[in-house]
C-alpha cells in the first residue's frame, strides 16, 4: 500500500519536472 502512495507522489513530482 505505501509503495502505491509513492508511485502517486513520484508522477506527480516527474510531470511537475517533465514541465
């Protein structure tokens, strides 16, 4: 369950860099 908690975080952060 936290390693899906951490997915969310860290597609979040890669979209925040992507742009």
């Amino acid at each position: 369950m936290d390693k899906r908690r951490t997915n969310e975080l860290a597609d979040t952060q890669s979209q925040h860099i992507s742009k």
